[in-house]
C-alpha cells in the first residue's frame, strides 16, 4: 500500500536560495531511491522559510530505510545548518471513501 509523507521545513528565509539549490542538488537521488513514487517540493507563500517536502512511497519501511541511508551519507549534517526548527514527519495512508 502506499504511504504519503510530509515533511514540514523551517528553513532561515536568509538561505533559502541555497537551500533550493542544495534541494535541487539531491532531489535526483531521492526520485531514484527503492519506492520512491514521488518527491516535490513545496514553498509557503505566506510564511517565508516554510518548505513542505511532499513524498508517496511504496511503504513506509522504503521511506524509513531512504532516512537511514541519508543520514549514513552524511546529508542530514548538511541539513542541518539551514534549519530554524526540527522537521516535522508525518505518514499517511490513503483513505479510498
């Protein structure tokens, strides 16, 4: 079944061309990670900063396991310096009513 996933941003809007940037940079990867059915990228615009990662993958262990291979690498280190707040993660399974 496949599981949606949030994850909600807060980014310094002084580094948000960077941090698109450095988005854009990895977005590839994680389009070509095992179960990846989808990765887009939202901004706020009404709340500068707020980025909205919005993801369907095949299950949720797919997204578990693609989070435990970045962290590994090294990219949430690199994540890290352009957040204001931890990010939020939510999971969702489709209601089908």
């Amino acid at each position: 079944m496949t599981t949606g996933v949030t994850i909600d941003l807060s980014v310094n809007p002084d580094q948000m061309t960077e941090f698109l940037a450095f988005v854009r940079e990895i977005a590839p990867d994680t389009r070509a990670y095992d179960g990846c059915q989808l990765f887009d990228i939202w901004t706020d615009t009404g709340v500068p900063g707020r980025v909205l990662f919005y993801e369907l993958w095949d299950s949720r262990p797919h997204q578990e396991r693609y989070l435990a291979w970045r962290t590994e690498t090294g990219l949430m280190d690199r994540l890290g310096p352009f957040l204001t707040a931890p990010p939020t993660i939510s999971y969702y399974d489709k209601f089908d009513g």
